[in-house]
C-alpha cells in the first residue's frame, strides 16, 4: 500500500529520458506517484512530509526487465536488482494470476501462454505444457487456423493480458491473423522467431522480415533473423557477415518502428561466454542462484555443435544491435532469465546492460534501455521516468551510473509503487528545510 505520507528524498537525480542530471535535487512522493521533482530550491515539499537526505547516491526510475520467464518464488530477485517491472514473456494464465497477486514481485506486464503451431517446442518440455485456446494451466496454445488465432487473442485480452506473444512455427497466415486481431484489441505484439541453437530453422515459418510485416512491436533475442539472412542469401554461421545484408535487416526494422530485444545475456550464456557472475547481495542472490543449478548444469554442458550455434546467434545479434544504434533504432533491454546460466533474476538486466554497452552504447544510453526506453514498448507512459505523475517506482544508487555502469549494481534503496521494499530503511539523516539542500545528521 502506497505510503499516506508524502516523501521528500534528496540526492543527485538522474531523468534517463532526456539525459538530465540534477546535483542538488529532490524527488516529491505521495500516494505511489511522484507529485513533483527537480532542483531543491524549486520544488516545494509540504511541512507533513518525510525528508531523506541521500548524500551523493543517485536518485533514477526503476529498471524495466523486457523479458524474463518468472515465477513467485523468485521475482523478490528482481526488486533486490532494482527491477520494478517485469514483462513476462509466457506463462500459463494462472501462473499470471499468481505472478500479479505477489505481495513481493515487481510490477508485472504479462503475454499469458505463448501462441504457436502443434509442432511446437513447448511440446517437449512434458504433459500438459502445450495446450489448447483457454487452457489456464498450459504455458502455449495450439493454433492451426486463422479463426484459432482469433479466438486466442479474444481471450487473452479478456483475461488481462498486456501483449501477445507469437512464434515462428505458426503457418504465416495464423501468424498474420494473430497480429492483426491483436491491433484491433490494443494488445502489441512479442515475437520469439528461434534461433539456430535452440529450434534450428527449419520448421520456422516466420522470419524477421515476415514478423516485421505482420506489424509486432518487438522482436526477441535477434531472432528470425538468421532465417532472414538464409533467405537474402547470406550465411549466418559466416565468421564476418555479410554487412550490406545485415544493414539491410536493420535498417528494415528501424523504418518500421519495431523495437529489438537482443537478450544478449542468455545468448552469451548459451554460448559460454557469459562468465562467471557475481551479484552485490551474495546472501539471497546466492541462495537463489544455487537453487537453478539443476537447470543450468546441462546448458553448462552442451556439446561444441550447440555452442558454435549459439556463437552464431551472438554474433548476429551483436551486428544487429550495432546497427540499429547508427541507425537510431529501438534497442531495448531484456534477459530472458533464468533461461541460460548464470541468468540469475533481476542481477541478469545488470549484465545485458554491460554486453550492450559493449555494443555501442553508451553507460546512458544503456540506463535509458532498462527505464524509458523500455517503458514505450511497454506503453507505460507512467513509468521509467521521474516527472510529475509518474509511477514512484525508484532506484537509488552509489554512484553515477549514467558515467560508470557498473554503478548501477551498487543498489541502495529500491521503491515501487511509493513503497519501500522489505528489508530496507531509509538513512537517518534529515534535511534543514530553513535551508534546502542542506543535510543535517
């Protein structure tokens, strides 16, 4: 429950949407939304309210995680990371219900059972898993017609749902009908089209260009790409691609608006180039990231065939990325934890970060991928920004991280919803309100 008491909190505040540093500011909280922010000598802040004095740390929306796979048990993970919002990227419906009712997890924007053909992966992963339009318990739905894709979207729209998402073994027209009743419900469309190391290509269906067309508003892990390629002609296990083919693939993708969500994280890990990860709270994170070992030993393990798969896919993602950012382009941040190892919950955003500044961008710009960029994919105009009326969902952290990224572990205090989360208090230092901005002990 929002806090009935305004709060004032006093530190170095950063507006990831505009770049905006202001040394000296204050964040104005009441009712879990921000009632007024920026420098201390022009906000006013009610005599009732509770002042924070917050010293040097930075003051920042809290981050936005574009893709992951959760469940209860885990997402306090994600706001010990600081992530406040999650998009679940499938899920059984009930697994959403449970997701949202938590009292500890993070924001949630749910796509519900992913959207495939009878073909489809989710068939492996055992009974029950892979079931048809309503199925609350199975985490993907069958769809063989047009009229089947209609129905699922109208019912996923009627359960709450806030994007669809589809796959890439759906026959091209179900696809085109999924994406087309989805615009007419308001929903945006995710699409995972596979990748050489996980489905192969060929029962894919749906490429990129295919996905682009259909209208989706992002595209996962730099997938259908690679199936793109093969069928411009180029070769995605190339060692140098072929660079007018993949500009082309990107400049396709920029001019259409559509958002990139590389999820580089999980490619490196599949790919063994993750490395060893290290996460700020060792207690929980640890705890926690031992208890995924029984998933994660096998991928550890896989044979050099998967691996030289998954350097491919890497290495297409990172050209894509590369591009896309000369090019302007909407490169947004998502993990896909806990799906590769050492894709510990929340921590995992940490790392896609630094592999995306890796690509390009800089220790801003990378900030602005997890908070307002990721917030218009979303369509949460309320979130991932600090300005009147948005959510209160912050971050405070050590540190300049619009600087130096690695700051941005350094994580302090996290609040979502005007709330801070459990475990946490706010320092006792107080501000001298006959002189804003001065901090008393």
């Amino acid at each position: 429950m929002p806090n009935l008491q305004p709060l004032a909190l006093y530190g170095r505040l950063l507006a990831p949407a505009t770049g905006q540093v202001i040394e000296r500011g204050v964040v104005l909280t009441h009712e879990g939304q921000i009632v007024d922010v920026g420098p201390v000598e022009a906000v006013s802040v009610p005599l009732d309210a509770r002042s924070v004095a917050l010293g040097e740390a930075t003051i920042l929306p809290g981050l936005i995680d574009l893709h992951v796979h959760a469940r209860p048990h885990y997402t306090p993970l994600s706001l010990e990371a600081g992530v406040t919002t999650i998009r679940d990227a499938a899920g059984s419906l009930n697994n959403v219900t449970d997701l949202r009712a938590s009292p500890s997890g993070p924001r949630v924007f749910a796509a519900g059972p992913a959207l495939d053909a009878p073909s489809s992966v989710f068939g492996q992963f055992g009974q029950g898993v892979l079931g048809r339009v309503g199925d609350r318990d199975a985490g993907a739905w069958v769809l063989e017609t047009p009229s089947d894709a209609v129905r699922a979207v109208e019912t996923l729209a009627d359960a709450g749902m806030d994007v669809v998402k589809l796959y890439e073994q759906l026959e091209v027209d179900v696809y085109r009908a999924s994406a087309c009743r989805a615009e007419a419900r308001g929903l945006p469309v995710m699409t995972d089209l596979g990748l050489l190391c996980t489905r192969g290509l060929d029962g894919a269906q749906v490429d990129a260009l295919d996905a682009i067309r259909a209208g989706v508003r992002s595209i996962e892990h730099a997938s259908g790409y690679a199936l793109a390629l093969t069928r411009l002609g180029g070769d995605p296990y190339a060692e140098v691609l072929d660079a007018r083919l993949v500009r082309h693939l990107a400049r396709t993708t920029v001019s259409a608006g559509v958002a990139l969500v590389p999820t580089l994280v999980t490619l490196a890990g599949l790919a063994g180039e993750l490395g060893h990860q290290r996460w700020p709270n060792a207690g929980f994170a640890n705890e926690r990231a031992r208890s995924f070992e029984p998933q994660w030993a096998p991928l550890r393990a896989l044979p050099e065939g998967h691996r030289r798969s998954a350097r491919a896919d890497l290495r297409l993602a990172r050209a894509l990325v590369r591009e896309m950012l000369d090019l302007g382009g909407c490169v947004v941040a998502g993990t896909d934890s806990p799906a590769a190892p050492d894709t510990l919950p929340g921590w995992a955003l940490h790392a896609e970060l630094d592999l995306l500044v890796g690509c390009g961008m800089t220790p801003l710009e990378a900030v602005r991928a997890a908070t307002w960029a990721a917030a218009r994919v979303l369509g949460g105009d309320d979130l991932g920004q600090l300005r009147r009326g948005a959510a209160a969902d912050l971050l405070v952290v050590r540190g300049q991280p619009d600087r130096r990224l690695t700051d941005l572990r350094a994580v302090e205090l996290v609040m979502q919803n005007g709330v801070l989360q459990p475990g946490q208090h706010f320092p006792t230092s107080t501000v001298d309100r006959t002189s804003p901005g001065d901090v008393l002990a």
